[in-house]
C-alpha cells in the first residue's frame, strides 16, 4: 500500500484505506457483505478474537479496516476502532478504562446519551464516581480531579451550547493526575479540530454526522494509540459485540471523500447565518464559535481550523410561537442528528433533563439547535425570514 503520509489532509480523504480490487480490476474498495472468511489450512493456533484479522465480521471486516486506516490518518493517530454508533465509541471508551474505583471527569454540558450514561447508569450499575463540571472552566476541571480519576472526557465543541474546552491545558491537566484525557469532537470534525495534536490520548467521531455527510449511514470510532485502541477492540467491539457492518463502512469511507469541500461551506454558510441571526431583533442570543460574542471565541479561533456549521440560538417567544417557526420552515427539516447535506434544526425545551447545566439564556424558553447544511445561505437566511414573519416575529 502506498505511502500517503506526508501528503495534504484532502488527498488523504481519497486515497488512504482505498486501493485495487485483486479480483476486478476495479479502483475502488468493494463491499464485502460477508458475515466470515475463509480460513487458513491449519486454524489451530488463530487466535478466533483477534480484531485486526478478517476471520469473523464481529471481530472486524474488510470495510471496517479500510476505514480505520482512513481514520487514523485523518487525526494523526496509531490506530482508529470503528463501530456501530456514535454512543457505541463513548461507550468502549468508558467501558474499557473504568472499573468500579474509578473517578471520571466530565462535560456537564454533553449528548443526552453520555448524560445518561455518566449521570446514572454507570454510577447506578457499577458504583463509578463520576464528576460534571464546566470544563470551559480550567479550575473546575483542577479541582475535580481525585487520586481515582481515570479519565477526562470533554465534548468540544459542546452539544447542544457549542460551548469550547481547552483541549491542550485540559491533557496537561489529566497527564498530571495519571489519567487520560478523551475528547469528542464531532461538532469540529477531523478537518477543523486535531486533539491529539494538542495532547488528548482519544479522540470520538460520531461518524454518522459530519464524516459520512450524507445522514444515510451510522457509525462511531475512536483514534489514538494502538495499545489503547486494542483495548477498545478487544473488549468493547469484540467481546461486547459493538461491530459496524460492512455497508455501513463502505458508505462512510465514500461519504469522508468529500469532508474538506463540505466542512468549508458548512462554516462559510454558518458564518454568515450567525450574524443574521444575531442581528434579528426577535433573536435572544447566539451561541456559535466564529461570532466574536461567543465566550470563548478566542480558545476557538485558536485551536480550530474553522467554526464548523453548528449554532444554537434563542427566540423571545413561548414555546407555541416557537413550534410555530419550526414548523414554518420550507428548507430547513425540524430533525434530530446534525452535519448531514441538507439543514437541520431542533428545539430543545425549557423541561429539557440537563437544562440547569446550560447557560443563562438558554434556560428562559428553550433553544434551537442548527445544524446548517449545504445549500445556500441565501436561501437558508431567507427561509428564515419568512418562518419569523409568519410566526409573527
């Protein structure tokens, strides 16, 4: 397999993991839906959960493999584990570093499922001590840390606030303490934000979002180095059965071809769509990354390449005048999941489980999620226009 180190991210979007087909003749990798492969004259010595040899899919498949090799490249890493979701990723990791001593650090402001996940089930299952704080706030992540703390797991930028952590001070942080630092950076994507490059030992993608693009396949993975992605391999994708299958694998290593084209027109739209919004009067607030009223702006300009296509943004109504707006929209779908081709957007209530952990002026009457998509930010921002006017904003 050829080389593709020292080339451009773009080029290695394209070319990493792929190669010809032995069989055809063909220059780009097939999907091989086979649930087992054939195996050697004398099976005896194989190891049967080995994850980085095809002998069954659960333990890996040929698709899985082109894509990690993909992965790995894209974030600087040894090695990447792809599995069936999102959760699936943040799972291995917590399932594999954490036993029933351990303290882990957290973002309070988080997915719902890795909420639910620290906040309870793990707590309640497994006697795991774990700490939310704000880890926008380099103190609060010092003080929290305890003899027993085994991880440190920032989501940044945060979903569903945007809010950004320090990926560099918050390794020092944890590497001080003996603990890990793993970072889930599926609003950046590997385009914009590098966190191994700034010291984190893990890094999560929901591939589902802005890595596939096409809202049409699911997957997650986890990069870093390979004795703590085999891990992961082996005990939470071999043993707890977390695999991808093989056609979810293939669509996603098509969808991550085109990530550096759609990440630029995702934030160049996200952009101008932030200081529309910002300007509206009906508008409460803005919370994304590329306005200089975000409040840490500063930290993203910094360790971000681009401020991506996620914002969330207030409205001064009851939430009857904002399901209203919702529901007038024509180009922008009212839907969950984000980073897909077209522009998504949800309303979060005021009733919403994590609501005392968001800032101020998300707590009044709710917040919009936005997941700005691919199609003109004129388009967009007049779409917007008219589902104000008609919602009588």
């Amino acid at each position: 397999m050829a080389d593709y180190s020292e080339t451009d991210f773009i080029t290695r979007c394209i070319h990493v993991g792929n190669g010809v087909d032995k069989e055809t003749g063909a220059i780009r990798r097939p999907i091989t839906m086979a649930n087992c492969y054939q195996l050697p004259e004398d099976a005896s010595t194989l190891n049967w959960s080995d994850p980085n040899n095809v002998i069954y899919t659960r333990t890996t498949s040929a698709n899985q493999l082109y894509l990690q090799q993909r992965l790995a490249s894209l974030e600087g890493g040894e090695d990447a584990v792809v599995l069936a979701s999102g959760v699936a990723a943040l799972s291995g990791v917590f399932f594999s570093f954490l036993d029933k001593d351990s303290h882990v650090i957290c973002s309070n402001v988080s997915y719902i499922a890795v909420y639910r996940l620290l906040n309870q089930y793990l707590p309640e299952k497994y006697g795991i001590q774990v700490s939310l704080v704000d880890t926008s706030n380099l103190d609060e992540v010092r003080n929290a840390v305890r003899p027993n703390t085994k991880l440190i797991h920032v989501e940044t930028p945060g979903n569903p606030t945007t809010r950004i952590s320090d990926i560099e001070e918050i390794a020092k942080i944890a590497h001080q303490a003996g603990a890990l630092l793993s970072v889930d950076s599926t609003f950046a994507s590997p385009y914009v934000q590098r966190p191994l490059a700034l010291g984190a030992d893990l890094v999560v993608q929901s591939l589902t979002k802005y890595i596939n693009g096409h809202g049409d396949a699911m997957g997650g993975a986890v990069i870093g180095k390979k004795e703590l992605i085999d891990k992961i391999k082996s005990e939470a994708m071999v043993n707890v059965g977390g695999c991808i299958s093989p056609f979810n694998a293939w669509l996603i290593m098509r969808g991550v071809v085109t990530l550096p084209l759609r990440m630029k027109q995702h934030s160049a739209s996200a952009q101008k769509i932030a200081e529309f919004l910002e300007s509206y009067p009906a508008v409460s607030f803005v919370a994304y990354p590329g306005l200089k009223s975000h409040p840490q702006h500063a930290l993203a300009k910094k360790q971000m390449s681009l401020y991506s296509g996620m914002m969330a943004f207030g409205i001064d109504g009851d939430s009857a005048t904002i399901n209203k707006f919702v529901n007038s929209l024509k180009i922008i779908i009212s839907a969950v999941s984000l980073g897909h081709d077209e522009s998504l957007i949800v309303f979060i209530g005021p009733d919403d489980e994590r609501i005392d952990f968001y800032p101020p002026e998300f707590r009044t009457h709710g917040f919009l999620r936005f997941s700005v998509g691919l199609e003109s930010a004129n388009d967009l921002i007049a779409d917007l226009k008219q589902a104000f006017h008609t919602a009588g904003l």
